[in-house]
C-alpha cells in the first residue's frame, strides 16, 4: 500500500462499518467513494474528532508513533511504550487496533503510520518538540555554519547543502551531555522548565545572531549550542533530541497504565431501585405542577431571551426546591417540547396536553430521553459569562455543545459499576478515557449531572437505576422497544398510588 487512500480502499465491510460506527461524522453525507472517504477522514476538523475519542492509553500509542520515525514496526512501538506503560502486550495491541479502527493509524505490523493530518493535530507529542532538523529549517546558510562551527562538527566547506549541515548538527545534539554542563547551570533549569512541555517558550529577538563566544545570558547559550532552536522572532523551541537526553529516553514522566478504577459505596440495588423510583415520580409530578402554575401564571421572556432570576427564584420557592432544582425543571420541560415561548411569556405547549395524558413512567421516559440528549445546561443558571453578565435560565446563553456528550460519558462511567462514585472518581476516570476533553467546564458538567441524575430519578442513592441501564441501552441500540423496557422497569419500582 503507498498511501492512506489506497489502505482504506481495502477495508473490508466489517471494518467500514465499525469506522462509521465510531466516526458517524464520516457518513454524513454519504461519500462519493472510499477516496472521498479518505479524504475526508484526514481533514483537521475530522482528524481532531477521532483522536477526541481516544483513551489515555490508545492516545499515548499514537504520539509514540509520532515521535518514532515512520514507518514504525510493532515491536519498536511495544518497546517504546514498555518503559512508560504499565500493561502488557495485550493492550498494546488493543490500542494499535483502536487506531486502526478509528483511521488514525494505517499499515501492517511491520509498518505503522499515522493518518495524514495527525501529526498537525499533535504538534507536540508526549510534550516534545519539533526534531532538531526540523527546529532549524528555518536557519539562514550562515546561521548554520556558524552553528555548526561552535559545535565543533565541520568547516562550512564540508557540507554540500544546507540539509546536511542540519542534519550534522541534530545528530550532534542526540548526544548533548557535555553542551549542557557547559551552558552553566542558569541555561540548565531553563531547559528543565521546557523538558517534560510544552517545549515551546516566548522571549524578544530570538533570532538575533548568537555565538557561544559572546552569549551573555541563560536563553543566549542555549540557542548559541542549538540546545533551543528559534521558530520566529519571539519563539524557541526545545529540540527533540535534546529533550529525549534529559529525559532518559523516556517518552512519558508519569507512567501510562489502565482506567483508574470507580471505587464507590456499595449500595443495594432493590434500594436503589426503590429510591430511583421515588425521585422518578417526584420529579414528573413536579414538571407537571411547574407547567400547570405557569398556564395560569405564565413568567415574561425578557428582552434578551430566558428566564429572569426574580421569576426563577419565585418558582423555586412555589414548588419547595432549590433554585438549580427549579432551572433543571424549566430546562428538561423547555428541551422535551413541553414548554416554549408564546409571545411574550413561557408557556405550556399542546404536546405537554398530550404529555400528562401518558403514564408516569413514559412521561419520565420522555423527559430523561430529552435531558440527556439536550446541550443546554441549567447548572449554569446565575452564573456569570465572560462578559460579566448573569446566565438566565432558558437563555442562548446555557447551551454548550459539549453538555450531552459529558452526561453520556458520565452514565455510562456509572453503568460499568454497581457502587455509587463520587464525583472525583469519575472525573478521573472520564479524563483517563477521553483526555483531550478536559478542563473546568468538563468538570463542572461531571458535578452537575450526577446531583441531576438523583434528581431525575436516573440514579438512586448515587447509584445508577435499572430503568436508567435500560435506558442507556436502548440509546445505544437505537430501539424504542427497550425504552419500553425502561419504563416497564420503572413501573415495577413506582410508589404506590394513594387513593385516600
């Protein structure tokens, strides 16, 4: 096979479809033909997509075939990991498989490569910058030659091109022990800043001409030994090789291993269940009264759209429930159809008419399904933007693409376990499976979702329900019948009715 394009030409059925069953962004429109498959498989925003899917695990084998020379042998790619890994070789493969699967690794065993466009992706893999042939491209002839004469490789004569002095100087720097000492120990522990990355740093007139004869400062004798190459004007970058040195060969400081593991309170699934069934109930009854006090009294839209916090806090207040309780209510009635605006005021709709006509467990079915699937957040009611301004509840302001995603991840964190984790446990496991979606507002919605959860009735006492497995399944298999599963299974653990 020479090209990425010629690899996926030969998958097979099977293996197309597992592509597009974990990249359906790929499928939508339907390609041309499996070149046009290609194509689009290796396009930025595609490529940053697939790799947003990996785990830790299958993420630090991709950047290890990054920084490895292409094309790479399993072996070599095994070897490379054994130091920094604690698994076996079993999920070694595993993780070349997921790249494979996933079109961001092509090739035989013998010789792997990463799809195009994911080097672009990573342009720091496992926080190296860029080899020192590269780090230099940028060099004039006599920048180079003078270089190469500090480092004591060659007269300029011997070199035909430009290329093969830099690449006489990056071979000089896989070995740069004694350039290092001799930089003093200032240069040192401004190396050991960039060692582990970024390896990236901004100083003024970085490409100013530098000998070793006449660097006065720390960063001037580093970039006069080509222990820091200048990308630009204000940026250096920490060669490959040299960080490699410091290192001690290794491609990762902390060791990579498995999924930290969910630990949680050992709960008992008939309570849970029972529990998950009172909140259920509780939480369709409270969705029904907010609509009917708000047909009669229906709240104003403000100018700017959503819910004002006087109006929310006066609901709250009305149904007994705090006030992100109360946001979570108007959210989850806004996202399944049972709310909207009308004019200028919030008010039911004819599907909440047809709505409270169903049976608590399909309208709690209903109401989950549209919770879960919705990308506005109501834990960010009363917060404030970057502006400064208060997020209103039901405003543009709540929605974040991101939110479905974490509360799928979330649940199905908590179906792989029957304890009830607390929030810290699972935001280390969510950013041992997806790494690359980190940050506050990830850890934030990992909060938010599990108070809601309880509130939903999806978990009970921490735990994840039965109706709520049952749910998270029929998603996955798309069938409406195992939503009629979940409901049966609801039903089962339903308060009794009171008729007196």
């Amino acid at each position: 096979m020479d090209s990425y394009a010629d690899w996926v030409r030969t998958r097979s059925d099977e293996e197309l479809r597992a592509l597009f069953a974990e990249r359906p962004e790929l499928i939508t429109p339907v390609p041309a033909d499996l070149s046009a498959l290609a194509a689009r498989a290796a396009t930025p925003a595609a490529v940053v997509r697939g790799l947003d899917r990996l785990d830790r695990f299958a993420l630090a084998a991709a950047e290890a075939l990054l920084v490895l020379p292409q094309p790479v042998p399993y072996d070599r790619l095994a070897a490379a990991l054994a130091d920094t890994v604690i698994t076996d070789g079993n999920d070694i493969r595993t993780a070349v498989d997921r790249l494979r699967t996933l079109g961001l690794a092509w090739g035989p065993d013998d010789a792997l490569r990463t799809a195009p466009g994911v080097r672009q992706a990573l342009p720091y893999p496992a926080g190296l910058g860029l080899p020192a042939r590269e780090a230099l491209a940028g060099y004039s002839a006599d920048r180079l030659d003078a270089l190469a004469a500090d480092l004591e490789i060659a007269p300029a004569t011997a070199f035909p091109d430009g290329d093969s002095r830099a690449e006489a100087i990056a071979a000089r720097l896989a070995d740069p022990g004694d350039l290092i000492e001799d930089a003093g120990p200032e240069a040192q522990a401004a190396l050991e800043h960039l060692t582990w990355g970024p390896p990236v740093g901004r100083i003024e007139g970085a490409r100013r001409p530098v000998r070793i004869a006449t660097a006065t400062t720390p960063i001037e004798r580093l970039l006069a030994r080509g222990l820091l190459a200048a990308t630009d004007e204000r940026a250096v970058v920490l060669p490959r090789e040299v960080a490699l040195y410091l290192r001690g060969g290794r491609l990762f400081r902390d060791r990579v291993g498995g999924p930290p593991p969910l630990n949680g309170a050992e709960r008992d699934r008939t309570l849970v269940d029972r529990t998950a069934g009172g909140q259920a109930f509780t939480w369709v009854r409270t969705v029904e009264d907010l609509l009917e006090r708000w047909g009669i009294r229906p709240p104003p839209v403000l100018r700017s759209g959503g819910l004002a916090v006087r109006d929310l806090r006066v609901t709250a207040a009305e149904l007994d429930v705090p006030e992100w309780t109360a946001a979570l209510l108007v959210e989850a009635a806004y996202a399944a159809g049972l709310l909207a605006r009308h004019g200028g005021e919030w008010l039911p709709t004819k599907t909440f008419d047809l709505w409270r006509l169903a049976d608590v467990a399909t309208r709690w079915v209903e109401l989950t399904q549209a919770w879960l699937d919705t990308d506005r957040v109501p834990g960010l009611a009363g917060a404030r933007d970057e502006r400064d301004k208060t997020i209103n509840a039901l405003a543009e302001e709540s929605v974040r693409t991101s939110a479905a995603p974490v509360r799928r991840a979330v649940l199905d964190a908590l179906a792989l376990t029957s304890t009830a984790p607390d929030a810290t446990a699972v935001r280390n496991y969510l950013a041992w499976r997806e790494p690359r979606r980190g940050g506050r507002l990830r850890d934030n919605l990992i909060e938010w979702t599990l108070r809601e959860a309880e509130v939903i009735g999806v978990t009970g006492r921490g735990a994840l329900s039965s109706p709520a497995r049952a749910l998270l399944s029929g998603r996955t298999q798309g069938g409406t019948a195992v939503s009629r599963t979940a409901a049966a299974r609801l039903t089962a653990v339903l308060p009794e009715p009171v008729d007196h």
